[in-house]
C-alpha cells in the first residue's frame, strides 16, 4: 500500500507539472499529500485510492415541516414518534384478571356458537336470586366446624369420660392415656390429670357433634342413594361439566330437591374451602324447621315453573357471530332487492304486453 501511494503521488506531480499546473517535483509536500488523498489527478483520471464522499442533503426537521404546512405527526400506535404527555399504560399494561377474562370470554362465545344438549341447558337455569339470599343465609349458619373448634370439642369429651371412669374408681390415668392419645414420653405427664378447665366448658349437649353442610361428589352421591340427602345445592361452573352433569338426574330420580346456584366459589365458603362442586343439607336443628321447609316449597316450585316451559326441550347454542349475522343480513338484502327487480320487470312486461293488446285492437 505504501509503494502505490508514492506512485500516485509522483504520477499526480508529473501530470501536474507536464500540464503547467505549477506543482513540480520540489513543490510543496502537503500539496501532493492533499491531491493523492482526493485520488484525482489534473487529467481527470481516478486514483486506486480514490475516497469519494457524498454530503447529505439537508431535510426539514419535523417541527419546521409542520410549521411550513408540512404532514402533519403521526402519532398512532407503533409509530417511532410518540406525543411526550402521552402516558404508555393503555398500551402496554394488561389487567390482573386479563388472561381469566379471556377464558371465560372464549367459553362464553363457545357456548353461543356451538349446539349444547339439554343436560348443558339445565345448568343455566338458575335459582333465582332472592330465594338464593335466603338459602345462603340459611346455610351459613350449617357451616362445618373449624379445626381448632372440632380439637378442642374432642379434648373436652375425652377429659369428661377420663372424669367419669375415676369417679367410678378406675384407673382415670390409663383411660386418659388411651382416649386423648398413644402413651409417649410427649404426653404421659399430661394424661396424669384431667383438665379442670376442659371439664367446667364440657356440656354433653353442646358439645355434641354439630349439624353442618355435607360436601364431595362420592359422598353427595351416596347420601342421595342412602336417602339422607334433604337439599342438594349446586354449582353452575363446574369445569369439566361431565363431572356434575349427572347429579340432577340422580336428585330427580330419588325425588330430592336439588337447586342451582351461580359460583362454586360462593359455595365454597360455606364449607371453609376455595371452591365445591355441591353441599347437601342432611340434618336440620328444630329451631329451622320451618324455614328450611319453606325454602324447599319455593325451590321446587320454581323448578317445576322451569320445567313446564317449552324452551325447556330446545337446545342451547347455535347462534352467529358478528360477521356471519353481517353477511346473512347482506345476502337476505340482496335477494330481496333481486325479487323486486323482477317483480318491476313483471309488471313492466305486463304494461307492455296491455299496451300492445289495446294498440292492436
């Protein structure tokens, strides 16, 4: 590269001088250095070295072009420049319950557009909401007992029998040590006496073992067969519905009220769980009797309302969505505007074929 850059530099000098140029061999050194960097000679001829360089054209920025009367700022979704008061969270920020939102969205249009059987229907026939509050309110007072509530009614019936056998002069100590538990180092001490306190709060009656809301599908199932099942309260969202489908029929077929309710959520929290499939009412205190038959006189009667309807045996589903409900209406304009050109045509073929008939005559 050296030994071509001193020949362009000497043929350049040589061209310069022979074309009377005024650069001769003992000109200026930073002359020649400067005319082989452009890579031209006086002749025209470009150099092997030669480095072209292009100025850029100048452009109006985008305030000025605006001001001039230029196009105007684009600022759409996507576009590079964005308004600086403009806040990015109707973009880019997604609600918690987004993709939730989503899935029922999808199952809601899915079971609009496709035919669902009668056993899906009868899942959307709900109780209706004001015979619902008071079911609820009914049913919470049938909640199951807690964990430290069911401990502690156990430990006092267990220290009320250790009572029992040493007041009948047994061995108060082994009758504790095998009821409260296995005999361990852990519990040994403890089962030596029998707790005073647990004795004064034990009550035979109410310490016995409480009325409250049966929940499982095995279970539920069961106690229908069994007969025990007096309400039978179900959920309508049960995924997958093949696990519920068959539950109302069972419930008809052993005569057993049943009622649908929205939310197995809801459900759930009446028997201390995130979510249950259904709850049976099997015992009922004697203090809600009456209400408890008459809420079981207004759940049937309102389904056997329900069943009495003719939209009872049509099928769920089978409805268009927006774009095929477009093209149908468009096709149905269509055809109609269609049958009345030939209507006119008709008619103006039977003016004719009068006008016709009266010239001839």
């Amino acid at each position: 590269m050296a030994h071509a850059g001193t020949a362009s530099v000497s043929s350049s000098s040589n061209a310069g001088a022979s074309n009377g140029t005024g650069f001769s061999s003992s000109s200026n050194t930073a002359a020649r250095s400067s005319s082989s960097a452009v890579g031209s000679s006086s002749t025209g001829t470009a150099s092997p070295m030669a480095i072209t360089t292009t100025i850029p054209a100048t452009t109006t920025p985008v305030s000025t072009a605006r001001i001039n009367g230029g196009e105007a700022r684009n600022a759409g979704l996507g576009i590079p420049i964005q308004p600086s008061a403009m806040g990015l969270d109707r973009i880019y920020r997604l609600h918690m319950n987004f993709g939730i939102n989503r899935v029922l969205r999808q199952r809601h249009l899915l079971n609009n557009r496709h035919r669902n059987p009668l056993k899906l229907r009868q899942l959307t026939k709900l109780l209706n909401k004001n015979i619902t509050r008071l079911l609820f309110k009914l049913a919470n007072k049938y909640r199951p007992e807690t964990r430290a509530d069911n401990k502690r009614r156990r430990r006092a019936k267990k220290a009320a029998k250790a009572a029992e056998v040493a007041a009948a002069g047994g061995n108060a100590t082994d009758k504790m040590v095998s009821v409260v538990g296995k005999k361990t180092k852990k519990n040994k001490d403890e089962a030596k006496t029998v707790d005073p306190m647990a004795l004064a709060a034990y009550d035979e009656a109410a310490n016995k073992k409480p009325c409250f809301l049966k929940y499982g599908m095995n279970h539920i199932a069961e106690l229908i067969e069994k007969q025990r099942a007096r309400l039978v309260v179900i959920s309508d969202d049960t995924e997958p519905p093949e696990a519920l489908i068959w539950l109302p029929a069972l419930c008809r077929k052993n005569k057993v009220p049943y009622a649908i309710v929205k939310g197995s959520a809801r459900l759930g929290t009446l028997v201390n769980k995130r979510s249950t499939t259904a709850v049976v009412f099997t015992e009922i205190r004697e203090e809600d009797q009456l209400e408890f038959s008459q809420l079981v006189d207004a759940i049937s009667a309102y389904y056997v309302k329900i069943t009495r309807q003719p939209s009872r045996s049509a099928w769920m589903g089978g409805l268009l969505g927006f774009k095929a409900r477009v093209k149908v209406a468009l096709r149905a304009t269509v055809t109609a505007n269609r049958l009345q050109q030939q209507q006119q045509q008709e008619q103006q073929q039977q003016q004719q074929e009068e006008q016709q008939q009266q010239q001839g005559q």
